[in-house]
C-alpha cells in the first residue's frame, strides 16, 4: 500500500512541470494563428485576445490545468484544435 502512494506522490511530481511546459506553448500557438488570421472580425479577435491572455493570468497564478483548457479554447475558436 506505502508503494502504491508513494507511486502516486511521484507520478504527481512529475506530471506537474509538463503541465507548466504545455501552457506556454499553446499560448504562443494561439498568439501565432491569432496573427496569421488578418481577416478575422474585431469582435473574435477581442475574444480570441482575452482568452491569451487569462490563459497567460493562470499559467503566471500556478494554475496549469486551467491554463492549458483556456488556451485550447481560444486555438479552438480559431479553428486549430
């Protein structure tokens, strides 16, 4: 049993940073396709722009989960999910 929760407390170590690493680039993924994109309206853009930046706001807070969902949404918006 002492195995199988030690076996846990590592697996969450280590899944951790990957979830920090994952964050950064799919911002910079939707930052790229928001840029590549010039004939998308201003309302879209505005949406697409505040999804970055909360996923940035919560990637900075720790908060990688929800970095990444929020992230995923605004490339998702953009049609590259």
């Amino acid at each position: 049993m002492k195995l199988l929760i030690s076996g846990a407390v590592a697996l969450l170590f280590l899944a951790s940073p990957a979830l920090a690493n994952e964050c950064p680039s799919l911002i910079q993924k939707a930052q790229e396709a928001m840029k590549a994109m010039p004939s998308m309206d201003d309302a879209m853009m505005k949406k697409v722009n505040d999804h970055i930046t909360q996923a940035q706001a919560e990637h900075d807070a720790g908060k990688h989960d929800e970095a990444v969902v929020t992230a995923k949404d605004a490339l998702q918006l953009l049609g590259n999910m």
